[in-house]
C-alpha cells in the first residue's frame, strides 16, 4: 500500500486535509480524525479515476521533496494517506467466520442491496480507513 503526505488543518468542529501530490483531494470534517477519513476516501476516489483513465498515478513524494508552498504552514500537521486502489480484477478467498456471525452478515447485506463480498469489502475499507 502506498502512503501519501497529507496537511492537517483545523480547530475545533472545522478540519481539514489536502494531498499535495494530488492537487485538487481535499477532505473535511468535525475533527482530524474525520478529515483523515474523508480524505482517504475522497483519494480513493480520485485514484480511481486517475487509473480509469489510463493516467500514470503520481509516486508518493517524500517530505523534502515538497515544494516550501506545499509544506505544513505554522498551525498544519503532516499526515500519512493510505491510498486504498482496487485492482479491477476480483480474487477468491477461502475465510472461516462463525456461522452465526455469517448469518448476519448476510441479514444486513440483503438489508442494504448488496451481495455477501461486496458487504464484506465495504466493511473492511471503513475498518481501514478508520484505523489510520
């Protein structure tokens, strides 16, 4: 997985988050930590795009490789992004899971229209996403 910098702005419930090797990828939200979320999603998004179209993705620049413009200013922070592409391509995986536990994940995903992988993976990209 590829890491990007990020900068962390805010205080309070107003925060937010842009990627300067994606110009244009911003993220917000009430804390750093939703911010980061956001962000991390929206540069999902925006890779995605960028693949779908057939661009080269832009390598992740370490620190001292920022134009002085694209640093941190006095009140930012520096943040690490994960950059969570999907190949495009589908693989199998053989996973044990309690079968009670099974049972209801496939109740909630027939609840919200989705198939069994497709919940599983939505659920795996917010745990990431979230830890980060």
């Amino acid at each position: 997985m590829s890491y990007y910098i990020g900068i962390l702005d805010g205080h309070g419930d107003v925060w937010g988050v842009s990627i300067p090797d994606f110009p244009g990828c911003y993220g917000g939200g009430p804390s750093a930590e939703a911010a980061i979320a956001d962000v991390t999603s929206a540069l999902r998004v925006f890779a995605g795009v960028i693949a779908a179209d057939g661009e080269p993705m832009p390598k992740p620049r370490p620190f001292d490789e920022l134009r002085p413009d694209e640093r941190p200013g006095k009140d930012e922070s520096l943040v690490m992004i994960p950059l969570l592409l999907d190949k495009g391509r589908t693989t199998k995986a053989n996973v044990s899971i309690d079968a009670g536990i099974l049972e209801q994940i496939d109740a909630e995903a027939k609840r919200r229209g989705l198939t069994r992988s497709a919940f599983l993976v939505s659920a795996a990209v917010d745990k990431i996403i979230a830890s980060r």
